[in-house]
C-alpha cells in the first residue's frame, strides 16, 4: 500500500498504542487495561516506528537498541485489516536502519506469526531464554 507513511514517533501517546494493539493479536499479550504501563512502556524505549493511513495509526515498532550492537524488537503490530500489504515488513526495515544496520535485530514472535518472520527473510535462532514477568 503506497499511501501508508512511516515515521519515527518517540512521543506516541499510549491511547494510539492500546487502540492499534487491540487491533493485533498481540493486544492479548500486552496490558491494554494498564494504561500508565503502556506509557512507560513507549517512554522507555528507544525507538518508535510507525505506519499511518490517512493520519490514523495502523503500524507499530517498538524497540530498544544500542544503536550500535543490538536491537529489541518488543513489539510489532499491524492492525489486522491492513496486514498482508507488506507494512509489517517495512516498520521491520524502518525499524533496522533506525538503529543501524550494524545491530543485530532480534525478535520473539507471538505464536500466530512463527510462520510470518521466516517469510519476510528473517533468520530463527536456535535458542532463547527467559525470566517469566512476575505478575
């Protein structure tokens, strides 16, 4: 989709990040209902992607980065009626020249995007490990 324009967003306000995740399956994952944890979440990180149509939210990347090593990648999400129009894939290279193309990206995927990742030419790791949050 052509008329979809990126940008770099550090002062996203979290009732446009609530609306877009609840939109995504990754509202599921995400506290939606917290909302003073959703704006630390957007001022804490280091680099905000997005995607408008016509002014209104439909894309998110939300990284933390070195800028020089390494980049999180904690959320990508395409409101669900506009994905398969490559946004995703572009907030990921938007995102990755951001915070330079000498990092290394990296990414956990939500369950219902495993397949999506190897697709757009994204590597799989064989190993990750967590501490699970402690709600």
């Amino acid at each position: 989709m052509s008329n979809i324009a990126y940008a770099i967003e550090p002062d996203l306000s979290a009732d446009e990040f609530i609306d877009v995740l609840q939109k995504t399956s990754l509202g599921e994952r995400r506290p939606v209902d917290d909302r003073p944890r959703i704006d630390g979440m957007l001022r804490q990180a280091d680099l905000i992607v997005t995607a408008r149509h016509n002014g209104q939210l439909v894309g998110v990347s939300r990284a933390l980065t070195d800028f020089q090593f390494c980049t999180y990648l904690s959320d990508l999400a395409v409101d669900e009626s506009y994905q398969r129009q490559g946004i995703g894939r572009r907030l990921i290279q938007e995102t990755h020249q951001a915070a330079g193309p000498r990092t290394m990206l990296i990414l956990i995927s939500a369950p219902q995007a495993v397949t999506y990742y190897p697709h757009i030419g994204l590597e799989q790791h064989p190993s990750c490990w967590v501490i699970p949050r402690q709600e």
